[in-house]
RNA sequence: GGCCUCGUAGUUCAAGGGAUAGAAUAGAAGUUUCCUAAACUUUAGAUACAGGUUCGAGUCCUGUCGAGGCUACCA
C-alpha cells in the first residue's frame, strides 16, 4: 500500500480511538504538502471539525499528537496551520518505497477484473488518416494500455466504415480519371491514391454544378441533381445489390486503402485485437426494432418509420428505421453494440469518439437502457475534443487538414535536424538513427496529443510540437538516455538499495514521495481513462530528477555515499520514466 | 430558437470545494575542471464580467458577454 493510502487510514484509526467515530478512510483529504511548509502530507481538517464538534486547531493538534505517539516510526513531526495538518514522514519508511519498484502489472488493492472492451480509431475507407485520427489512437491505445495494467482483460477493437455513399465516390472518380492506374503502377501508399480519388470527385462534382448554374439551374438543385452525385447514388444501390463489377472494384480499392492504414497504424504503434467492418455490420440492429416496438419502447408513425420518443430524458424523438425500412445509423450502432456483446461479454465497453457525437452516444445509452439490455451500463463514452490548428478548425473542404503521414514525416525530419545538430550520434549506424529518429518523432507526437486532459478541445501547433525543449516527448526521454549513461558509465558500483545512506537529501524525499504517489495516480489515469495524468507526472519526475542531479552533483566529490544514493535514485527514475512512457506507447531510447 | 461543452500569465496547458492559482514556452539575468547544456538557477507576468451558496470558489448555482459542438429519413 502506498503512503497516502497509509496516511489516510492511520487518521481514520486515530478519530476512531480519540472520538470513538468511524470515519470511512475516502472521506479523509490528505494531500502532499505544499513545499512552503514543513511536512510531506496535510490532512484538511475542515471537512471532520463539523461532524467531530471540534475547532480546527484543537483536532489537529489532538489528532496530530496521537498519530505521532501511536506511530512514532511512521511519523516523525507534525504541525497544525489554520485548519491544516502537516505530517512528516519518517525518512527510512520513505525510503522504503525506493525498494519497491513501480510494477503497474501488480497493483495492490486495484478493482476486481473486467473485461473492457475499447474501440477505436474507426476510419473511412475513402481518405488518409489525419491528425484527428492520431488523436484518438493514442488516446484508444494509451487507455487500453493502462486498463491492462490494472489488470484488467482488454480487447481492442475497430470499427471500419467500408460503405456508403462516399465510398462510392472515390470508385466512380477511380473508373473516369485513374485509366487502370494502380498504387503499384504510381508508388503511392494506397489510403492516399484512393484519397486522391476522392478529392477528384469533389472537383468534378463542383464543376458540374457550377455549369448546371450558368445554364440558369438553381445552386441548390444543382447539387442535388448533378449526373456524377446521381451516378455514385446508383452506385451505392448496386452495391447493396451485390452487383458483381462493383462489389469486385469496392473490394480492390478497400484492400488498397487497408494496405495503407496497416503501415500507418504499424509506425504509429497502434493494433487492434478485432477489426469490425461496416459492409458486414450496418443490417444489424432491425431485430431491435421490433423488439422495441414489441416492448412499447418505440412507436410507429403513419408513414411506416420507426421513432423512439426521447423528450421525457430532455432529448428529441429520434428515428431509428426510415420509411423504406432501411436502418440509419443508431440502428446500426444498437446492433454493433449487441454483437460485440456476444462474441466478448463486456462489462465495459469504451468507445473512443469526438465529442461532436455526444448527442449520438447519450441516444445509444439510453435506447439500449429503455430495451433493459445488461450491458448499457457499461457503455462509456470517452468524448474528445477536436485537434484545432492555431488557424481554427482543420475542414477537408478547405484542404486545411493535417495527413497523418506528412505530419509523421516532417516530425522525423526535424527531429533527424537536431539530433544532428546536437552531435550526440556520431557513433550511431545508419539503422540506428533511423530508428532513434523514429522514436524521438513519434514521441514528441504522441506526447503532445496526450498531455493534454481528453475531453478539452486542443490547439495543435506544428512549430511548437516539434519543439524538444520543455514540457515533451523528447526531454523525458533525453532524461532516460542520460540516466541510462550516467549508469553505463558506473558499472562498478551497482546501485544497491539495501544500504541507507545515514542522511536523505531534501529533494530526494521529495522525490520518493512523489514516486510513491505513482501507483495511485496510474489508478486513477485508469479510472478517469485519462493518460495526460501520466504524461504530466513523468514530466515531473524527470524535471525534478534533473533539478536533484544538478544541485547535488556538485557537492558529489567527497562521498562514496552520496553517489551510492546518486545512482540509485537514477536507476529507480529511469524505471519509472520507461514504465509511464510504455502507457503512453511511447518508446525511451537507451541513447541519444 | 433549444440542448451540450468551454472562457486561467503574451501563448499552449495544470490545479479530486482547500493554504500564497502551478508548469512549459516566449521575455529579462545567470550557471560548464566532476553530469550527454536537448540541462540547471533566478526574475516578471493570469482565473471574461456581475451576483449568490460557505469557514473557504478557478472549481458549485444564477445571469451577462464571448468561443465551439449538436439539433439529418448522412455515416
């Protein structure tokens, strides 16, 4: 158990022997105490003086007494500001967590098992994956990662929007402008040839309205009327028709587009343990529908569409089958939720998607909830905000949005320009620093996509991004790779944690306790699914292991057992900086 | 119009109702015989506005102003 959790439940014990009242250990605020006061954690007061009948000075001074005679080994002084209890930890029980690494597989006291479902990245098989998608696949990565760590049996997944009339779009444009070229015949990376297509699409689509105006047609008309919209329209009728030429030209250009999404998601780091497509998915969910009519849930109108009524939840009524029949897309997500449930069982189920879709997400909830079905209450939405450029909004239309690929690429680029710089490389291979370049980009990437809390709108600036000073990617890891050679360098003296120094150093403690806070912080990142508490906290633990190491380096010479003490606190930060990195997903090179 | 987010240093982000609102970056001034200077130290700078709730409000409530999203028989 870490000290906090320790500190909490000794107060508890000691109101019980003093007041004889059971306070429940949640109930007690303790927190580190801030660095302008004496002492390691502070108990607030105010919040026990009304159910105790006591001033805050008088508790804290009773409280603060008791602990300390009780547990004279554990705390070591106390004092009492305002309505503040500040205890001081006794130094070798600090110490004490040093010898305990951080494991995030063997977290004490963690949740019963669930099985968490997560899914995300969904992309469209018309387009390349863009900024907003690097988000959110991080994001779905990282918070897989960290359920694992708590032990929880996680299955990744994606759903894939294969079909639709956008499809059709790139298909049509394919067969008009391509004459049979092939991402092989041109050396593209097939998401983006397909892309391409789909832009040529929109060209042509815009011409022909524009033409349809000058004739005197009505822009409004124009663009329902357009032949090419009309033929991609037809399109999509034959493919639902199974038409053989368009199912077979769906299928080449889908596995061109899947080539493509494998080598992005391959050097961003992401998998997934299940693929969900939605050509074979969007029927689903038309059982619901009479199942919700059966069960009075729904309601039909005269025209023959389907409708839940949602206005006593504060929301609209919603449609959930159109008057053809043919489901929209809440029937398909009602469905998919259905199906997932089967194959895996989840007591959880996370869906990582924009917060564009809140609305959609809170419908989902709620239907499958009005239809009883046991798994609603798992479904958790993890909102994220939209990745914004410093110009506002990324619009397709507008050609303003950010390629994944082209970003990745000019991240290694700046980042293969300082490290050469730098100078540090020279006795790197040429394989070497392309894989050092590799991870340095990648992290300064995912760093900043990460460290900022999910559910927050963010501002993505490219200059700033691939700054590598401050609070990134790449100072913690340059943080791990000095670590790791100041080690190298000192084999000799293996650091061994059994022999406490006689003195701990200010900022050591302040360090060990910091350190010891870890756990519980990784535990919550796992609650909250919020890994940007992790990327916070590393950054932390590096800035302040750079801080003890050059105030402390100095007066180094004259004691063995201060570099003792030196090399140990840098084996345990270089572990605990690799092992938050690796929730993260983002790999810390030995040397750079 | 209705519903939902969000307004914090010049900028990008923090702060489970708790102490004197933290960092980073940009600005100013410093630090290399011991450590990989991609580092470190010092310094200046902010809660949109007006009320309310209480021992205490950036945080909760109401209103005003401002930004964004949703409000499709698209997915």
């Amino acid at each position: 158990m870490n000290l906090v959790d320790q500190v909490k439940e000794k107060t508890a014990a000691a109101i019980k022997n003093l007041y004889s009242l059971a306070v429940p250990t949640n109930d007690i605020i303790a927190t580190a105490t801030k660095p302008e006061f004496t002492g390691d954690y502070t108990i607030v007061l105010f919040a026990l003086t009304k159910r105790l009948g006591k001033a805050p000075e008088a508790l804290g001074q009773e409280l603060g007494r008791e602990l300390t005679e009780s547990h004279k080994a554990f705390f070591t002084a106390f004092n009492v500001i305002k309505g503040f209890l500040n205890l001081t930890i006794a130094d070798n029980v600090a110490l004490s967590t040093l010898n305990e690494p951080a494991d995030f597989t063997e977290v004490e006291g963690s949740r019963i098992p669930q099985k968490v479902m997560v899914e995300y990245s969904s992309p469209n098989t018309n387009k390349p994956l863009h900024l907003g998608h690097l988000r959110n696949n991080f994001l779905g990565w990282s918070i897989s990662a960290i359920l694992k760590a708590e032990g929880h049996d996680v299955m990744k997944t994606c759903i894939v929007n294969d079909r639709g009339v956008h499809i059709s779009k790139s298909m049509l444009a394919w067969q008009r402008f391509a004459g049979g070229a092939t991402p092989e015949s041109t050396g593209m990376k097939g998401d983006h040839f397909v892309g391409d297509y789909y832009v040529k699409f929109n060209d042509a689509f815009k011409q022909e309205v524009n033409d349809l105006v000058e004739k005197g047609m009505p822009k409004e008309q124009a663009e329902k009327e357009a032949p090419f919209l009309l033929q991609a329209q037809q399109m999509l009728v034959d493919w639902e028709q199974e038409k053989p030429e368009v199912r077979n030209l769906w299928k080449t250009m889908n596995a061109w587009v899947y080539a493509g999404f494998d080598e992005t998601y391959k050097r961003i780091g992401t998998d997934f343990d299940k693929t969900y497509y939605e050509s074979e998915t969007y029927l689903l969910g038309r059982s619901f529908v009479a199942e919700g009519l059966k069960k009075g849930v729904f309601f039909k109108k005269e025209d023959g569409s389907v409708w839940v009524d949602l206005t006593a939840e504060g929301l609209d009524e919603k449609l959930v089958l159109r008057k053809d029949g043919t489901s929209v897309y809440i029937t398909q997500d009602l469905g998919l939720a259905h199906q997932k449930y089967e194959a895996f069982g989840y007591d959880q189920s996370i869906y990582v998607i924009a917060d564009e879709q809140n609305y959609h997400m809170k419908v989902l909830k709620l239907i499958l909830k009005k239809l009883s079905m046991p798994y609603a209450d798992g479904i958790h939405h993890l909102s994220y905000g939209m990745v914004e450029l410093p110009s506002g909004r990324m619009k397709s239309r507008e050609g303003t949005v950010v390629d994944a690929d082209e970003l990745i690429e000019e991240m290694v680029r700046v980042a293969a320009q300082k490290t050469t710089e730098s100078g540090k490389v020279k006795d790197f291979s040429p394989t070497e620093l392309t894989e050092l370049y590799d991870i340095i980009a990648l992290g300064a990437l995912k760093f900043f996509l990460l460290r900022v809390d999910p559910k927050k709108k963010m501002i993505f600036n490219p200059e700033e991004s691939i700054d590598f000073h401050g609070f990134t990617g790449p100072f913690i890891q340059y943080t791990h790779a000095r670590i790791k050679s100041i080690l190298r360098k000192d084999t000799a003296s293996t650091p061994d944690a059994s022999e406490s120094p006689t003195a701990l150093f200010r900022l050591e403690k302040e360090l060990l306790l910091l350190l010891d806070q870890y756990l519980s912080v990784v535990r919550q990142a796992a609650q909250d699914h919020n890994p940007s508490l992790i990327a916070i906290y590393s950054f932390t633990v590096a800035k302040l292991y750079n801080s003890f190491y050059t105030e402390h380096s100095v007066i180094n010479a004259e004691s063995t057992e201060k570099k003792q003490l030196r090399l140990r606190m840098s084996a345990h930060t270089a572990e605990v900086i690799k092992n938050s990195m690796q929730l993260l997903g983002i790999r810390v090179p030995e040397k750079m």
